[in-house]
C-alpha cells in the first residue's frame, strides 16, 4: 500500500484526505478524512478577486492540514484547487501561500480533470455492482461549479458549467449585501433559468439523458440526503449510498427555498457553513433530476477528494 494525502480546495470547502491506497485491489482506507467551510469564493463571482479574509481562513485550514499529513507520514501529497481559484485574477497569491505551508504548489486543474477525478472517486467501488445499471452519471455539485461525468469504466463524456451552491446564492439570492430569507419568487425564477441554460451547455458534450444511475456527489448532496432520512446528526455511514427519490428531493428543495434561516439553521445534520447555500444546491440536484427523469439519485460520499488519492498511488 501506498500511504497518500489528498487536498481538494473548492469554492465553499476545503477537503483533507489521508489514506492508505493499494491498486491491486481496489482499496482506499481511510486514516483521516476531513472537512472545512472557507468559503475561498467569497465574492468572486461578482469581483473576480479572492477576499483576504478568504484567503487567510483557507491558509489557516492548510496549517492545520500540513500537521495532520505529518503526523500520519504521507508518502506523497497533491493539493487540488478548483472553481474559486480557477476564476481569480489573484490567484498566485492563493498559490505563493499554499506553497509556503505545505510545500507543493496547488493545480488548478481544469473542470475537465475536476470531472474525471470525481467519476474515479465516486465509481471505482461501484465497477461490477449488479444492483446499478450502466452507464453512470456522477453529477458534482461545488460551490462554484457543477461537474456532468458521463460513463461506466471509462469516461464517455465530461463538461463543468458555471453553476453551484454558492455561484448561484451570491448572484441571485443576495439582496443589500444578505441572503434573502427566505428568497422572493423572481428570485427562485433567476436561479432556475441559470440552471437550465447550464444543463443546456452540458448536454452540448455529455449524453445525459444515456444514463442509467445518477450518482450525486458533494455536501449539497450529502446534506439532501442527510435530511430525507431525517438523521439526528450527520452521518457518512448511513449517507454513502443510500438512494433519494426525485418526488422526496422535490420536497425537500421547496421546503429549503421557503423556510428563514434560522429554520435550515435548527436541521441538526446541517452544517452551519451550508445554511445559507443549501437552497440553491438542492435547487440545482432537482433541475438535473427533472431534466434527465432520474427517479432517484445514488448518493456517494467518495468523489473528487478519492480521485485525487487514487491518482497518487
């Protein structure tokens, strides 16, 4: 086995994965898997910029990566940067402080490469599953972009758009500087039709409508599922691969859109970074469902951050 740390820092979060990887067999161990809301996109999409106060918080999270890849003694490292950093015009000095404290240089890698990671992640473990039809669609739904994998043991197609959780709160559902709470009906409207001209763009390269098992990756995700089953608090086990119907989404997504957030604050699995983007999340799960007519969605708890590790070893 080869002992391996992976980084995936997106728009909302920023991931720690320390593993220990064996390609013979298939099998990631886990010996740490970590998660931070830095919220690294904090106004980029209407400024361009990385925030300095969202600059520091990433760092101080990769200080306290750096001490954990240590203590487990990583055999190799690679820091991931996705949507956030990819928009940036200052992203070198995202990059000049990453290399500072942990001493690899961040890739930010095209939404392409974010895609085929995702799908590795997320299907590696489900190759030769008699119970999924193929092929799969691994959908992953960042902060800042959303990511269509189309496949079964290879890729068939990929493409990443422009439309995530907190992409789409800051253009539409922010008014005076506050998400609205909860958001008017024109608000919702704008945040749809965003949506659905993204899905167009995908379509242009990815077959997505071939799909027979749509997999869904990422906190919105996770956090829908998490709420479907009514979880008293947030748990990976029974989350990882447990299936939500696209009537109980439905559900769910209207309840999100309408309720304060001191409603979504009192969900006990919700965590408090997710609170004010969740709506839009879960808006943009459902809009990919309708489209395909997914009856249910295959929730993973691997993806990007589990690509990343399989690619080191």
């Amino acid at each position: 086995m080869t002992r391996v740390a992976a980084i995936d820092c997106g728009t909302n979060s920023i991931r720690l994965l320390v593993a220990d990887a064996d390609p013979a067999t298939g099998e990631l161990v886990d010996l740490d898997r970590r998660m931070t809301i830095v919220r690294l996109g904090q106004g980029v999409d209407r400024t361009g910029r990385l925030a300095p106060e969202a600059l520091e918080r990433t760092f101080a999270a990769c200080r306290e990566y750096a001490a954990v890849i240590k203590e487990h003694g990583a055999e190799r490292l690679r820091f991931v940067a996705t949507s956030a950093s990819r928009d940036a015009e200052n992203r070198d000095d995202f990059v000049r402080g990453v290399l500072d404290i942990l001493g690899v240089e961040p890739e930010v890698i095209t939404g392409d490469q974010e895609a085929e990671f995702s799908f590795t992640g997320a299907t590696k473990e489900l190759t030769g599953s008699d119970h999924l039809d193929r092929p799969y669609l691994v959908v992953d739904i960042g902060g800042g972009s959303t990511e269509f994998v189309v496949g079964d043991e290879q890729v068939r197609g990929a493409r990443s758009v422009d439309v995530g959780c907190v992409r789409m709160t800051e253009r539409h559902l922010v008014r005076d500087g506050a998400v609205t709470d909860p958001p008017a009906e024109e608000q919702i409207a704008a945040v749809r039709a965003d949506i659905e001209r993204a899905l167009d763009l995908a379509e242009e390269s990815v077959p997505l409508r071939e799909a027979r098992t749509l997999v869904g990756l990422a906190g919105s995700v996770t956090t829908v599922s998490a709420i479907a089953q009514e979880l008293p608090e947030y748990d990976s086990r029974r989350i990882h691969h447990s299936r939500v119907p696209r009537e109980k989404v439905r559900e769910i997504t209207e309840w999100l859109l309408h309720s304060t957030h001191a409603e979504r604050a009192a969900v006990p699995s919700m965590h408090p970074g997710r609170v004010d983007v969740i709506a839009a999340g879960a808006l943009v799960l459902l809009s990919i469902m309708e489209r395909i007519g997914a009856e249910e969605v295959v929730v993973s708890e691997h993806d990007i951050l589990d690509g990343i590790a399989w690619s080191l070893a």
